[in-house]
C-alpha cells in the first residue's frame, strides 16, 4: 500500500471512528459515502467526482450572490422614482461600507484580507489551505457592499468564496498539497464560471492567474468545474441577471485600423486605472484615523460620486448593456445631467467624467473599508472607454463605425490590462457576447492593452509588493519553490557556543565531544562576539603547549554576515553568494545569538520541496 493510499485508509478509519462514537446525528452520512469512494475510485476518477462536487458549490454560492445584488439593485433602479432614487444613492452606498466595515470588526475580528491576491497567498504560503470562514464572509460583506452600490464586482470575491470552498473539501479528505491547490482553482474556475456563464473564461483565468508558477497535469477537474458552475447559472438565472449581450456587428477587416487605436486607448486606460487605485489605497492607508472613519469618509466620496455620475453605482453591467443596446439617453436622464441639453458632446463629456472618476469610485469602495474586486470595474470602464471612442469617431465624420463591436472588444481590451489577464478577458467576451466572430479584434485589443501594461510593469501592480516579498507564485520556479522555505526550519537550533573569556581548552573539550565544525563566541548575555570554524583551529590542535596562553578572543573572527529570524529564504540565498561561506550565524534584534544556517541544510530543503512538487 503506497503513502497516498495509506493516507486514505487512516483519514476513512478516523472517519469511521467519530461515526461510532457520536452517531448519525453528529455525522454528515455525505461524507461516508465520498470517505468510502475516495477509497474505491482512482485518483483521477475521485479527483473528477471532486471538481463535480466543488464545482457544483461554488457555482451555487455565486448564483445566490449575483442573484442578492441583482434584487437589491432592481429595486432601487426599477421601482423607486427618480428624485426618491437620489436619496438612495446618497444614503446606500456609505450605509455599504461602514455596514462591511463594522460586520469584519466585530463578527469576523478585523480579518478582512481579500482579493485574488489572498488566494495567491494561501497557495504560495499556506499550502493552499483556506481558512473555512472565507466560505461565506465574502459572499455577506461583497452582498452588503455591491448591493448597496459600492462601486465594485463580485467576481473576486466570488473566486475567493469559491477557492475556499475547493480548499476546504480537500481537507475534509485529506488531499495532498497539489490535490488541494487543484480543487482550491476548481472551486475559483466554477465561481467565475458561474458569474458570467462562460466556463472556458473561467479555465483561462485559473491558469492565468490562480495556477502562475503551479505545475500541473491535472486539468479535467477544472473544466467539469467550470461546466458545473456555468450550467448552475444558465438553469438557475434570469436573462437579465446573466452577462449576456444579444446585439453585435459581424466583423469587417476594414474596422482594423479602430482596434489598433482602441487598443492602445485601452492599455493607457488601464494604466491610468491601476495608478490611481494605487495612489487612492496609499492615501487611504495613510489617514491616520481608525477603519471606522475611513470607512465613513470612503462611504461619504462614494455616496458623493454616485448622486453625480449614477452608473458608478454598483457593478455597471447594465450601464454597459445601454450601451450596446443604443439606450445611451436613458443613462443620462437618470443623472443631474438630465436638466442640461442632451446632445452628442453632452453625452462625451458625462462618459469622459465617468471613466475618469470610475478609477476613484473603486478604490475607494475596496480600500475604504468595502469588499469587491476590479473585475466589473475594469469591465464596465472598458466598455465606456470603446462607446466614447465610437462616438468621437462619428463626430469626427467616420461612417460605419462598429459602436458595439468596440464597446465589447473595449471590455476585453480594459479588463486585459488592468487584470493581466488577456486570454481570459478574450474568452469571456466572446462567450458572453456569442461572438467568436470578433475573436480577431478581441485579440488585437487585449494583447495591445497587455503588452503595454507588462511595458509599464512586468507585475500586476497589485500584485508587485507581495511577488518582490515572495509571498506569491511568479513564473520564475525556482524562486516560487526558495520563497516556500521556512527561515525558522532552516535554523540548527542545536549550535555550540563558547564563551568568548572562556579558556582555551574548554573549546578543545567542545571540539572533543561536539560534532559541529563551526562554533558561536557569545558573551555573558549570549550576544554574538564573532564565530570559530574547525579550519581555524586545526593547526593548534597538534601543539597545544606552545599555544596555550592563546584565548578564544585572540582567535575569533567576525562573521562576514548574520541573518536574522525574519530575513526571507530568498535573501539568504543571496547572502551566501555574496559572501561565498557555507555557514552563517543567526540573531535576533538585539544581536543575541539564536543559531547557524548551514547553505547544505536550505539545498537540502530546496531538493525535498522539489521533489514533492514533482510527485
């Protein structure tokens, strides 16, 4: 029986021990069943059964999301007059963010990390284990904060509820660490699949994103994920739920040339984007008031921008879908701009604002205190950025232009650039928009607006300061698997240390009965005063007489470097090439010695993690 089979076998006897002792009523009978076929089918087949299941739950929870948002705007939009919908947008979206902020400080103790770039982060540095609240916390605080109309998708947080659900089923079962960063993908693929009804998007964006620097020859578990997540949706959502747009021209290649140009309109959008959510979350981080103020400040600019701009209320699909369906009057006369002369250049100057201040209105809904992702954001900007590029044209005196054609391929092209993630937001629209058709300028776009983001920073801004600290995969393997060494494992906690006024022959009785070759010299306080190595001390040991009036300070050197407990694997490494010595000694802040890393032991360690990435 090998290791994988014996782990099954002990994970169904604790299984079957906890049933006898609590009984049926304590026990999930689910889970004797899925224990017993765990142990009856293949890996690939119990690994297939697995992506159906995860599949199937992360759709679900996306479904219940979209559907909660899509309520709670209905209502407000649909069913409320307009001076009365005013008040709505004054009130709703500040009630959003200080409503997720108080519900993250008081039911879920102020843990609030989220974003794809925390699943990253499970999977770099937690071995892919989610914690089990992140299987509802995102689907009530991205409910509460879209729904109200924070000016954010639910598309991340629906991956993250997704990644959670995925992560925690292979711990049920006791799955290894690339079973589980596989279910954990599965779970995110069925989530987004499930949001946009496009299931090959959904795979894109897992390999994509999700699964950058992860080996992996398993890929069928994601795909039946992905159809589960995508069947859920199209059985269990409304039409006008689901993000689907009907009205499209086929494509001409004499409409070229407008996809170059949007193509670079859209890449310097996405530039403009990612800057701005920058410089918005570092000035936010920087105000020094509690979370509480700053959710009620980034509630109260929120408030103020949808009442001026109402398409920045919420997610924005059905700003986008105006668009595409010719109702661009009807935007207008839902906002304050109804009471000045609705021509052309009224409507440039309304979308110009809107796609400037869109920026804002997310980052402040994210950063302040709110719960969403750039997913819909970037969505509803790209589609904005190609309407308002089709009516320059026109006003301009160009004939034909494709006005639907570049409000979709302007989605994928903003989307690409802010997300980095051009295979994904090409697959997404044109499931979504039927269009394999306008795969051509999909491409011409995205990888434009990619490549001139990747020209600005090779990393997603976003997810820069965690890839530079090691905290996530990047493509560069050998880095991914040094950033997943421990520094604390490495240490040898078991160095000798002599006492720096010590007699010389108390270091000879430590050579005698140790078995180290490389020795600390500490003073009374254990503070690191230099290092001995065996080399040093060789040529005394055969003359002892002569050289008995030497001490242990006259022989000592200084370490040509230390490293500290919380120095990264990745900076070790360095250091013992720059240094170009095997061992080096290890303190705490107060220069107190703590231990010796030997460059053998992280080799060591780097050849066993790599072996069981390879298994």
């Amino acid at each position: 029986m090998n290791i994988h089979n014996k782990r099954k076998y002990l994970s169904f006897l604790k299984f079957k021990r906890d049933f006898q002792k609590y009984g049926l009523e304590k026990v999930r009978s689910y889970e004797l069943i899925l224990h017993w076929l765990s142990n009856r089918l293949s890996r690939s087949q119990f690994l297939i059964l697995s992506g159906i299941l995860v599949g199937c739950t992360a759709g679900l929870a996306g479904v219940i999301l979209k559907t909660l948002v899509h309520t709670i705007h209905y209502f407000i939009v649909n069913k409320v007059h307009f001076e009365y919908q005013m008040l709505f947008y004054i009130v709703f979206p500040f009630l959003g963010i200080v409503l997720t902020t108080s519900i993250v400080l008081t039911i879920f103790k102020g843990q609030d990390r989220k974003g794809i770039g925390a699943i990253l982060y499970e999977i770099a540095q937690n071995s892919s284990i989610v914690s089990s609240v992140k299987m509802y916390s995102q689907i009530v605080q991205s409910a509460i904060t879209v729904g109200l109309g924070g000016s954010a998708g639910l598309e991340s947080p629906i991956a993250v509820t997704g990644a959670a659900i995925g992560s925690n089923y292979a711990q049920t079962y006791r799955l290894g660490y690339k079973e589980r960063t596989l279910l954990l993908a599965a779970g995110a693929t069925a989530g987004i699949a499930s949001a946009f009804n496009a299931p090959i998007a959904g795979v894109m964006f897992a390999f994509e994103i999700l699964l950058t620097g992860v080996v992996f020859s398993d890929f069928i578990p994601l795909v039946v994920a992905a159809v589960c997540g995508s069947l859920l949706s199209r059985i269990l959502l409304q039409e006008d739920i689901l993000f689907r747009f009907h009205a499209r021209e086929s494509f001409n290649y004499h409409n070229v040339p407008y996809y170059l140009i949007l193509g670079i309109v859209t890449g310097l959008y996405a530039r403009y984007f990612v800057v701005i959510s920058q410089k918005v979350e570092h000035f936010i981080k920087e105000l020094k008031v509690s979370r509480m103020r700053k959710a009620m400040i980034g509630g109260a600019a929120l408030s103020l921008l949808c009442v001026l701009f109402p398409p920045l209320f919420g997610e924005g699909y059905e700003t986008v879908k105006d668009f595409t369906n010719g109702n661009t009057h009807f935007i207008i006369e839902n906002s304050l701009f109804r009471y000045f002369e609705i021509g052309n250049w009224t409507v440039i100057i309304f979308l110009v604002l809107i796609c400037l201040l869109k920026a804002f209105a997310t980052s402040i809904t994210i950063f302040s205190g709110g719960n969403g992702g750039n997913f819909a954001p970037s969505l509803f900007a790209g589609g904005t950025v190609g309407f308002l590029f089709a009516m320059i044209c026109q006003q301009i005196g160009f004939e034909d232009v494709p006005v639907t054609n570049l409000v979709l391929v302007g989605m994928a092209g903003a989307m690409s650039g802010v997300l980095y993630a051009p295979l994904t937001a090409i697959f997404l629209i044109a499931e979504s928009s039927f269009g394999y058709d306008l795969f051509i300028p999909l491409m011409i776009v995205s990888v434009m607006s990619y490549l001139m983001a990747k020209w600005f920073s090779p990393i997603s801004p976003e997810l820069k300061n965690m890839a530079d600290e090691g905290k996530i995969f990047t493509h560069e393997h050998d880095k991914n698997l040094v950033s997943s060494l421990r520094t604390k494992e490495l240490i040898d906690w078991e160095s000798q240390t002599i006492k720096y006024d010590a007699p010389i022959n108390d270091l000879y009785e430590l050579i005698k009965n140790g078995n180290k070759n490389i020795f600390a010299i500490v003073n009374d306080e254990k503070m690191l005063s230099g290092i001995l190595t065996l080399d040093d001390i060789r040529p005394l040991l055969f003359n002892r007489d002569k050289d008995a009036s030497l001490t242990i300070q006259q022989l000592m050197k200084a370490p040509p470097a230390v490293i500290h407990p919380e120095d990264e694997p990745l900076k070790i490494i360095q250091i013992f090439d720059e240094t170009g010595v095997w061992n080096l000694p290890v303190v705490d802040v107060h220069n107190r010695f703590i231990g010796f890393i030997s460059k053998s032991t992280v080799l060591m360690s780097y050849r066993e993690l790599l072996k069981e990435y390879s298994d």
